[in-house]
C-alpha cells in the first residue's frame, strides 16, 4: 500500500477520486455526512469498478483488491492518520472553509491538505486554516477514474514542501499534471467555460444548432465530446456556477448568457434533468 489518503465528500467528484486512489494503491477513507451519503458512494464506485473490469480496463483482481482499499465513514477523527487529505464537497467558498477548519483540527501537523475546486481561489479558502502553507488546490478531472490529468494549483502561503508533495502525489497516482497559477478557473475550466457560454451565445443568436456546435468541435478541433453535450454532462446548474465565480475576476466574457441562465430557471439542467441545452429549438 502507498500511503493512507482520505478524501472528504462522496459526491461524483469525490466517489471518483477515492475510485482512483484505491485503484492506484492507497489506502482510501471516504467521508460522508450520512450513513445513507456513504452507503450510496461505496455502490457507486463498486459499480463503476465492475463497469470497468466488463471494458478490461482493470482487471477482475485489480478491482478486488481495490475495494479492500476502500471504506467509508461518517466519522472524521478517522482520517487523523492519513498523509493526504482532499476536500471535495459542494463548491461554495464559505462550505469549503468549515470543512478545511475541521480537517485540519484532527489530522497530523504533517499531513498535506487540499481543495478539489474546479474554479474557487486556493488563497482564500486558506484563510480557514491555521498552516495554510500546507495547503494546495489538486483538481481533479471527471470522471476521475479515467482523466489523466490533474491541475497543482499554489495558493499565496503554500510552501515549496507541500508543492513537492503534491506533484510527488501525482506521480503515484501515475497522473500527469499542470500546474496553474491561482486564479479563478485555473486553466480547464476558464478555457472550458468561455467555450461553453460562447456555444450557447451561438445558439442564442442562431449561428448554429446545438447538433452542429458539437459536430464542429469534434471533427474540426478533435475534441471527444462538443461543448453542448459536455455542457449537459456536467449540469448547467454547474456551469452557471463556474462562470458566475470565474467572471468575478476574469469580467464580463464569463457571464451566464441568457440560455443557460433561462434553462436553470427552468430546471432544464442537462443530464441530470433529462433535458438541456443539446434539446435547444431555437
């Protein structure tokens, strides 16, 4: 076993990294508010696994001893002995810092702690802990499982140790990285999202239909999957969120157009709906 990891939330985000920690050899404590929240997420990932042993993927064994990597627990005092630490709960700054605070409050002085934000600034949720030179932003793709990639994100009080650490982490999680500057939206999502709003400003004003947005983009940039469904994937509850919180530093180029701002009012969120941008008329 590499190391004891325990990653706090068991959402989507947080299902799929202890999914990968556990494949990659750590032992994996996932947190959750309920019994029901944990219970959920463990079916969750053994589903995923046997998903990924049907595609050969992992193999039947892999899967095995990945699950004996894996528990789940309500209690947080249970991860005061892991090395590594990763809050990924619902991306709202004032949540997040409660969480941080807690964390910090029963792990080890040494142990690396990290936020799994896709666009929220690592130097403000800092300002939670009390070592916040220990503290780093490591952003996760999803689905995690399979994306090979993720973002080290150095807020202002990170030190030179914990960023070692983190690529160090990387490297045994056999992910690659890029590293980003602290600016909201890092590199994926502010690229990401400006395509995203600019494909519904584009279907907004008629230029093209959904359908050929994502055609476009797959066959002429090579993308595996177009904006408007990749949209509809991630909920556009999601997506109005990012660009909100993007646009507070990056300006008006981030705002929600008018779609997507019309379909969350609607509750038209994508996948999760059953109905999203891709099912846009004009």
């Amino acid at each position: 076993m590499k190391g004891k990891a325990a990653v706090i939330g068991t959402g989507i985000m947080g299902q799929g990294i202890a999914q990968t920690l556990s494949e990659k050899g750590f032992g994996v404590i996932m947190v959750g508010r309920s019994r029901e929240s944990v219970d959920k997420a463990l079916e969750a990932v053994s589903a995923s696994r046997k998903m990924a042993v049907r595609r050969k993927l992992i193999t039947p064994e892999e899967a095995a001893t990945s699950d004996n990597h894996l528990t789940g627990t309500m209690q947080l005092a249970s991860i005061s002995e892991c090395q590594i630490i990763i809050e990924a709960v619902v991306e709202d700054g004032e949540i997040k810092k409660a969480k941080l605070a807690e964390i910090e409050s029963v792990v080890a002085g040494s142990a690396l702690i990290a936020t799994n934000t896709s666009a929220l600034k690592i130097s403000d949720l800092a300002q939670a802990l009390a070592k916040p030179e220990r503290f780093i932003g490591l952003h996760f793709m999803n689905p995690a499982p399979t994306s090979n990639l993720v973002e080290i994100i150095r807020g202002a009080a990170t030190s030179d140790e914990t960023f070692e650490g983190a690529k160090k982490f990387c490297k045994e999680m056999e992910r690659q990285f890029v590293v980003s500057a602290d600016h909201a939206g890092f590199i994926v999502n502010r690229l990401l999202m400006v395509m995203i709003n600019e494909a519904a400003r584009m279907m907004e004003d008629g230029t093209a239909t959904p359908q050929d947005i994502d055609k476009a983009m797959r066959l002429g940039c090579g993308h595996p999957m177009g904006p408007v469904s990749l949209a509809d994937f991630i909920g556009l509850d999601t997506i109005r969120h990012e660009l909100k919180t993007i646009s507070k530093e990056s300006g008006a180029l981030y705002a929600p157009v008018g779609l997507i701002e019309k379909l969350v009012k609607e509750g038209n969120l994508g996948r999760k709906s059953g109905k999203g941008l891709g099912a846009y008329k004009g």
